[in-house]
C-alpha cells in the first residue's frame, strides 16, 4: 500500500486547512486509517482515525471539535479538515493505514505510513 499525502501549508492561527491521504495499492485489506503529527523535539502522537467500513472516527484531546476527519471509500482517500487552527498544531502530518482490525490510535498498530505533510501555524 502507498500513501500519498497532502495539503500541508502556511496558515494564520485561526485559520483552517485540509489535508488529503491517497491510498493505491492493495488497499483490498484495510481496516482504519488514522493521522497522526510530529513536532521538533517530540514524539509522533495521534490526530484523528476512521474506520473504512462503518465510518468511527476518533480523536485526541487536544483536537477534538476543531478537526474533522472522513474518507471516500470510493477513491480510497481520507480527509482531515483543520479549523481554528493554533501555533502548537504545527507538526508534519503523517497519514497511516492499518489492514487488520484492532486499535486505530497507537502508531505502531498501523502498517503502512504516508510521507508527512507539514503545517505550520504562526501566531
């Protein structure tokens, strides 16, 4: 599976941004895809997650009610609308795959990972 991710840019605080993941490949088996971000000097932490087939989604904390996570089943893409965007969201975004079921919010539960897409947030 590969993943092509993107979207990423320069925004004011307040602003908003959507980020785009492709997946191809054999993308027959998949379970969930999630969004995950990673800031300098920290560890990469979990964003948002939907499920392929019924559609739950799950979200940190720190992002609930400002993002919005969904995908196209049809296209294989998932979506990760961003609102009320603020400086501490910048990171690079990583979008991820999982095949299997289980947990969608632990990075190393996923086996496939997107190239990262960053954003930056300025005050």
């Amino acid at each position: 599976v590969q993943l092509q991710a993107s979207g990423g840019g320069l925004v004011q605080a307040g602003g908003s941004l959507r980020l785009s993941c492709a997946a191809s490949g054999r993308t027959f088996s998949r379970y969930a895809m999630g969004w995950f971000r990673q800031a300098p000097g920290k560890e990469r932490e979990f964003v948002a997650s939907i499920t392929w087939s019924v559609g739950s989604t799950y979200y940190a904390d720190s992002v609930k009610g400002r993002f919005t996570i969904s995908r196209d089943n049809a296209n294989y893409t998932m979506y990760l609308q961003m609102n009320s965007l603020k400086p501490e969201d910048t990171a690079v975004y990583y979008c991820a795959f999982r095949a299997s079921y289980g947990s969608v919010r632990w990075a190393n539960e996923y086996d496939y990972w997107g190239q990262g897409t960053q954003v930056t947030v300025s005050s």
